[in-house]
C-alpha cells in the first residue's frame, strides 16, 4: 500500500466509527477466524478474567508490541478494555501505526 493510501485510512479511521457491540465482536470473529482480539488491560486484569480467545497487550505497550501478534496492517483487529477507554487509546495507537481495520468493543467488560 502506497504511502497516500495509508494516509486516507487513517484520516478514515480517525473520522469514523469503529466501536462496536460486544455482539458485533461475537459475530465479526466468528466470521473470519483470523481476527485477532486483544485485551488491553493490564496483565494482572487480564489474569483475573477475559474473554475466551484473547491475547493480552496492555495499551502501554501496545505500540512496542504488535507487530508481533500482528503482521498485517490490514488483519482486522477488535480491542477492548474495562470501560472503552483504554480500548479507544489502543485504537488511535494502531491507527498511528497504520492498522487499518481496528475496533473498539463499546463501554469495554463493563458495557
């Protein structure tokens, strides 16, 4: 992808609604099996409770860490928290790092 195209996904993402329900998650994932679900929570959160088939990446290294989880910028990718408000730090990270496909679980464990 050429550097312009990155450039109008990004102002998309940015300009965009990319939360979802947690329903919407359950059937995005069941739909493609190469979604990758990332719980962004600390890892003592994450060890106390997550949803089945996530990985954890606190959102403070995230930025550090993605590329090795995931490869393609195009990979859709669903991140959540407890409240959304992690998850929507997550999602502008990714978008940063030209991740295109990026979504929030709306209101997060507690929505």
């Amino acid at each position: 992808m050429n550097f312009l195209n990155r450039i109008r996904k990004i102002i998309s993402f940015r300009t965009s609604s990319k939360e979802i329900s947690y329903q919407e998650a359950i059937d995005i994932i069941c739909k493609d099996p190469t979604v990758t679900l990332i719980d962004v929570r600390s890892e003592q959160e994450f060890k106390e409770g997550h949803l089945p088939g996530a990985i954890s990446i606190p959102v403070y290294d995230l930025a550090r860490n993605i590329s090795k989880t995931v490869m393609c910028r195009d990979n859709i990718i669903i991140v959540y928290c407890q409240t959304g408000a992690r998850s929507k730090k997550a999602a502008k990270i990714l978008a940063d790092l030209c991740y295109t496909n990026v979504y929030t679980i709306k209101g997060g464990l507690e929505g």
